[in-house]
C-alpha cells in the first residue's frame, strides 16, 4: 500500500497565456508518463483533449493525470487560465494540498493571476512560483519578485537565479547548493551540466542567498535565531526550512523556467517534492456529523472511517457520468456503498478510475489523499460529500459565483426539442456556474453563464458531443433588483376551503445590505408568536420569491430580510402557508421600498502599445468605462477600468479593429452597481418619473 506522505495533490494556475499547460506537458513527459511533447500551439497537448480547446489554444476544463518523481506520486490538475471558467480552477483548489503558480517573465502578475492567488489563498493553498517564459525579449525575473510583492503582498523570493536572460537565458544558479546548471545545446530535453557559478554573478548569489535566509527568518523563529547568530545552514537544512514555512503557507520559493524550450522543469518537479505539502502536512477541511451539527476532526489515515469529497462531474460517452472525488480519509472499494450526507441517501459505487486527461484506468481501490474517478453514482454532484454509512460527515461546500450573462436557445428542430433538454440538464450538473431558465412569459429558455466564451463553448459542444441543433439569441446582461428603503411588509396566506384550510401570517422588516452581500434572513420573534418548525419553511418562501424581482423580473439581491412577528392558527397553519405568507410579504415590500437595478462591473485590463492609448480611451469613454490608472510597461500601456458589461459585447472585435489587432485585453466580475437612471429607462421601457 502506498505511503501517504509520498502524495502530493498539486494543481498549475495562473493567468491566460502564462504556460500552464505546457509546463505540465513537459512534466507529463519528464516523469515517463507521456513519450512525446504535446504543444497547446499545435492542438497536441494531452491536457487540453477537447476539440474546443486545442482549436482556441487554451484550457477550458481541469484535467487531471498521476505521475511518478523521485519515489513520489504526483496528481496534477492542470486548470485553466481564463475568467470564464474560473469555477474549474476554484473546484480543483479546494481539493488540493499545493499549488504550482506560472507566472509570465514579460507579463509579471496578470490580472487572472491576481484571481487564482485569492482563491489559492482563500482554501489556505501553499504555493510555488515558476517564473516561464525566460528567453522571451522582455523578460525580466526580478522585475516579476518586485511585482509580486506589490500586487500580491506575497513573501515570495527566489530560491533560484537565471544566468543570462531573453534568448541568452542558458542556465539557472541554485541558491541553496550555490551550484550552477547550465542548459544542453537546443532540443536536449531539459538537460543540465553541474558547473561553478560564473565569477561575475557570485555577488548577485551571494546578495540572493543572504535574502532568502531573511525572508525566511521574517517568519519563523528557528531560523531568525541562526540568522542573529550567524550560524551557516547546510543545504538539506535550509530545504527543510523552507518546507516548513512553504507548508504554513508564509513563504513562496520562486523558479526560473522556459517550459516551452524545455528548461527548468525538472527542479520545478524537484520542489514540488521537496516544498510542497504531502495530505497529512496540511490541515484537514473543516468537517461536521450532519445529525448533531458536532464539529468532527477528519484523520488522513488509511485506517481512518470514509470522507471524500466529488469536487467535479463529468459526461463520458463511453462510461457515462464520472464523478471526480478527493478522499480524504480511510479507503474505498469498487462495488461497496456510501452514504451522500449532501442528499442522506446510500449510493453504490459501480467502479474507480485512475484517470489521465481523458484517458481512464479501472482500479480495484483508492485510499486517503488520492485524486479518483467514481462511476455508477446516480444522485451525486459537485460539492457533496460521501462518507462511510456508519460515520457521517460532512464537509463545507464551495460557493459558486452568480452568472453574468444569458442568452435564449431554442432548438433549431422538432427532433432537437427532447436532446437539448437532456444535453443542458447535463451540462447544469457538470457546471455549477452555468445556468438553465425558462421563462414561462415568453416561453424561452435562458442559459447564464460567467461571459460571451463560457456560453460559446456550451452551444458549441451542444453540436458536437450531443449532436443537438440550436439557435441562440444575442447576449443578455444578467441584471439584479435591489432596495433602497427601509420598511415593514406584512403578509398573509389565508384560504378556506372544505377540511382543512390554510393560514400563515408574517410581519418582516426589509432593510437594504451591502453590495455582494445577497439576501440575508434573520428571525427574531418574540413570545412564540410563530412556531419555531415554520422558520425554515418562512425563509424558504423569501429565497424563493427573491428570485424574481418587481420591476422587470431579474433576481433580487444585497438586501436582509428580518422576521420580527407573525401569528398561526393551531389547525389550519402548514409550511406551505407561511412560506406563501412570506413570499407576499417579500413582494409587496420590494415594490414600496424604491427598487432599482444594478448592473454587473467589470474589471477590465487593456494592454495596448503606446500610439493607440487615445483612441483606446476614447472608446473607453464612449463605453461607460470608468479609467482607474494607467501604467507604462515598456513601449506599451496598461489601463484598467471598471467597465459595465452590458456595454461590453463585441469588445474584442472593436479593439482589435483600433489598435490594427495589437492590443489585448482581459475582464473578469467584480462588483454590482446602480444602473444610471436615462440606462434604466430603456431597459424598463419605460421612465421612472411616471
């Protein structure tokens, strides 16, 4: 049986563009596990298996593979770049004990680099930095340290150093052995030859040597003690310093690499062993026994009672469904039963799979800290948790982000009609960011998702894996209703009928809430005036009538809602009743609190080269796009802004048109904002002052 503390889960982030995939592709062929080199530039990387993502050059879903270094077992999840899919990167951190960060020499920290360090940091993932893209013309690693000091407030610091840079980059100086490795000739597969470290460079060795010691005696004791004193640290015992502080998530070794031409690779596998955290070095998720709400302390230990955790479905056409799962604790056989504390219904694992990107290996068993495939599981879906029947547990889940933008679809044939159903049922269960609506009104079904390419990529593999039709309308922003007063609203639900009637009766206070904060219940009633067995039922009947507003029917959100009184008939009150009650209560007073609208903010980054930065910013203006700085890098411009989405479809094509396609940009959700008021006319149809 293997040894858990030779595992490591790690997944590769960072921004668009930044080397991910291949970084990993080269991992996959160093460690044996691939003979040949796939490139993303040339559709054959074995990471990016969709036909989507090898005709567009980019990672659209997580793929995991296992591999082998130095007596270790690797599971990598290599997760994608772009805004749009980041649900798939947030997934994949949460089932992960480290992070492999790609950075771009000449980009330093991009914006979606920014995102996935937040996320990495929000499930407390230790991280290594790899510094890519070395021998490109305007690299600079140490300008990539400086930024990420600024604009991630990381305690980051090379525990490596190129030697010669752009396309004189030849070799890498090892601070802690203080060795240098020079690079074969070209096309040597990553070859290194040990050497002494040039005579110019020693200073700058010895200065980098001197800070990785004080960065690492910033944070822990052990080490400031030796540092006050003066005491040399041999090599094996810096490396062990630097995995414990790497470990506590205080410390962030960064390497130097050009995955593309093949170099550096081999010591990022090196640190991912030597740095990064085994299952039983980090803490254990926060758990809890779901029928006594008791805290319970998850053991990564073979022995240990079942927890895993299914971080992820996907549709095979060979298998079925596959339910990617972390175990957290104890082991699991093919055939046997698990209890979905989620749902508290048992469910039979039909087989296990050790998967490699697309490919799949039936395993007989899996146990703590390993990354599995699960078929034959009917009701399981992202988030939920399976445990052994006699030890429930259950673990916290992830919150997904709200969608952005919807458009309508409909089948383009009769013969459609049924397949598109069943195709965007599935897709729904595979994503949770991506959204199915219909609207009775119109009779059209909506699909919302994170931007333009999220949908894009839907309707796409609608025609290629389902073989379906469809037709899809122009996108829709995903607006939201607020309040802006507070007040009092009653609401009663009272019917007579023969038997039996109905009665529900509540009073709530609404009040307006902070942007982001959604819709928040409270119950405060005094003297039993409602029954405690009918609040879950009262805010059931909030969250549901919540979903759609009073001025043009879009969800309501960022207010709190406060149960403060009510009263309930000994016979005729049900749940059914006060969750209608509540419902009534909640409409009428969002009508007499001044609604308005609220429109998604984008934050946008524009790169642009100098020459176009005027009619860039005119476009800008023109946009609604507000202009919060703008940076020089080099002979180009960087100008980020808040930018309305709904001005925001077609940005790419106009862009491209003004700049004659040199400039590019990226956009990612950031906040929600009162729609200006002549905006809101026309979205209304109506104006306000009637």
């Amino acid at each position: 049986m293997e040894n858990i503390n030779d595992i490591r889960n790690i997944g590769i982030i960072a921004h668009i563009d930044a080397g991910k995939t291949t970084v990993t592709e080269r991992i996959l062929f160093h460690t044996g596990k691939t003979h040949k080199i796939g490139e993303v530039h040339e559709g054959t990387a074995v990471m990016d298996w969709m036909e989507q993502e090898q005709e567009r050059g980019i990672t659209i879903t997580s793929a995991v593979t296992t591999c082998g270094w130095r007596d270790k077992k690797i599971n990598i999840i290599d997760t994608p770049g772009h805004v749009d899919f980041t649900i798939e990167v947030e997934r994949s951190l949460k089932v992960l004990d480290g992070a492999l960060v790609v950075f771009c020499a000449v980009g330093g920290v991009q914006p979606q680099t920014e995102t996935v360090w937040r996320q990495a940091d929000h499930y407390e993932v230790p991280k290594i930095a790899v510094v890519n893209k070395l021998d490109r013309v305007g690299s600079d690693f140490f300008k990539v340290i400086i930024d990420m000091h600024k604009k991630l407030g990381a305690n980051a610091t090379p525990i490596q150093i190129p030697i010669g840079k752009e396309d004189n980059f030849k070799g890498i100086i090892d601070l802690i052995k203080c060795k240098a490795y020079m690079f074969g000739e070209e096309g040597d597969l990553g070859e290194l030859v040990e050497t002494e470290i040039p005579a110019d460079m020693k200073d700058l060795t010895s200065h980098w040597r001197h800070n990785l010691i004080e960065k690492i005696a910033d944070v822990d004791d052990v080490v400031e003690e030796l540092y006050l004193t003066d005491k040399g640290i041999y090599p094996d015992e810096l490396k062990a310093h630097i995995r414990r502080v790497t470990n506590k998530n205080l410390f962030v070794p960064v390497l130097c690499a050009s995955a593309l031409k093949n170099k550096g690779i081999k010591f990022a596998l090196d640190a991912v062993c030597d740095y990064l955290p085994s299952p039983i070095d980090v803490r254990p998720p926060k758990a809890t026994n779901p029928e006594t709400d008791a805290e319970v302390k998850i053991v990564p230990d073979i022995n240990a009672p079942l927890c895993m955790y299914a971080y992820k479905i996907m549709t095979d056409p060979f298998v079925g469904t596959v339910t990617y799962a972390r175990i957290y604790s104890g082991q699991v056989q093919s055939g046997s039963y698990v209890l979905n504390t989620t749902t508290g219904k048992k469910e039979r694992i039909g087989q296990l799979l050790r998967i490699h990107a697309n490919e799949r290996e039936i395993i007989e068993s899996a146990s703590a800290g390993n990354i599995i495939g699960l078929v034959g599981l009917k009701g399981t879906y992202t988030g939920h948790t399976l445990c052994d029947e006699k030890n429930p547990i259950a673990l916290d889940r992830i919150k997904y982000p709200e969608p952005v933008i919807s458009m309508s679809i409909e089948p383009a044939t009769r013969a459609d009609q049924d397949k598109l159903g069943l195709a965007l049922r599935k897709f729904e269960t595979e994503d949770p960011s991506f959204k199915v609506k219909y609207n009775e009104e119109t009779g059209q079904t909506l699909i919302s998702g994170m931007g333009e390419l999220h949908l894009e990529i839907i309707v796409d593999r609608l025609k290629r894996e389902f073989k379906v039709g469809a037709n899809v309308g122009s996108p829709q922003v995903a607006y939201r209703e607020t309040i802006t007063r507070a007040l009092e609203s009653t609401g009663k639900f009272i019917q007579q009928t023969g038997g039996h009637g109905q009665y529900g009766h509540v009073e709530i206070k609404l009040e307006p809430g902070e942007r982001g904060m959604g819709v928040v219940f409270e119950e405060k009633i005094k003297g039993g005036a409602i029954p405690r067995e009918y609040f879950k039922s009262i805010e059931k009947g909030i969250m549901s009538s919540a979903k759609t507003g009073v001025m043009a029917g879009y969800p309501v959100t960022d207010i709190k809602v406060t149960l403060y009184d009510g009263s309930y008939h000994d016979v005729d009150s049900s749940e059914l009743a006060f969750s209608n009650a509540a419902s009534i209560a909640l409409q009428d007073g969002i009508k007499r609190a001044k609604p308005i609208l609220l429109e998604p903010i984008m934050k946008l980054e524009v790169t642009t080269p100098d020459d176009y930065l005027g009619d860039v910013i005119g476009d800008m203006n023109m946009r609604r796009i507000k202009v919060e700085n703008i940076e020089q890098k080099g002979n180009t411009k960087i100008i980020t802004g808040a930018a309305p989405l709904a001005q925001m479809f077609g940005y790419a094509t106009a862009l491209r048109s003004l700049t004659q396609g040199r400039a590019t940009y990226t956009m990612e959700p950031s906040f929600y904002k009162e729609v200006p008021k002549d905006i809101m006319e026309k979205i209304l149809g109506v104006s306000q002052d009637k």
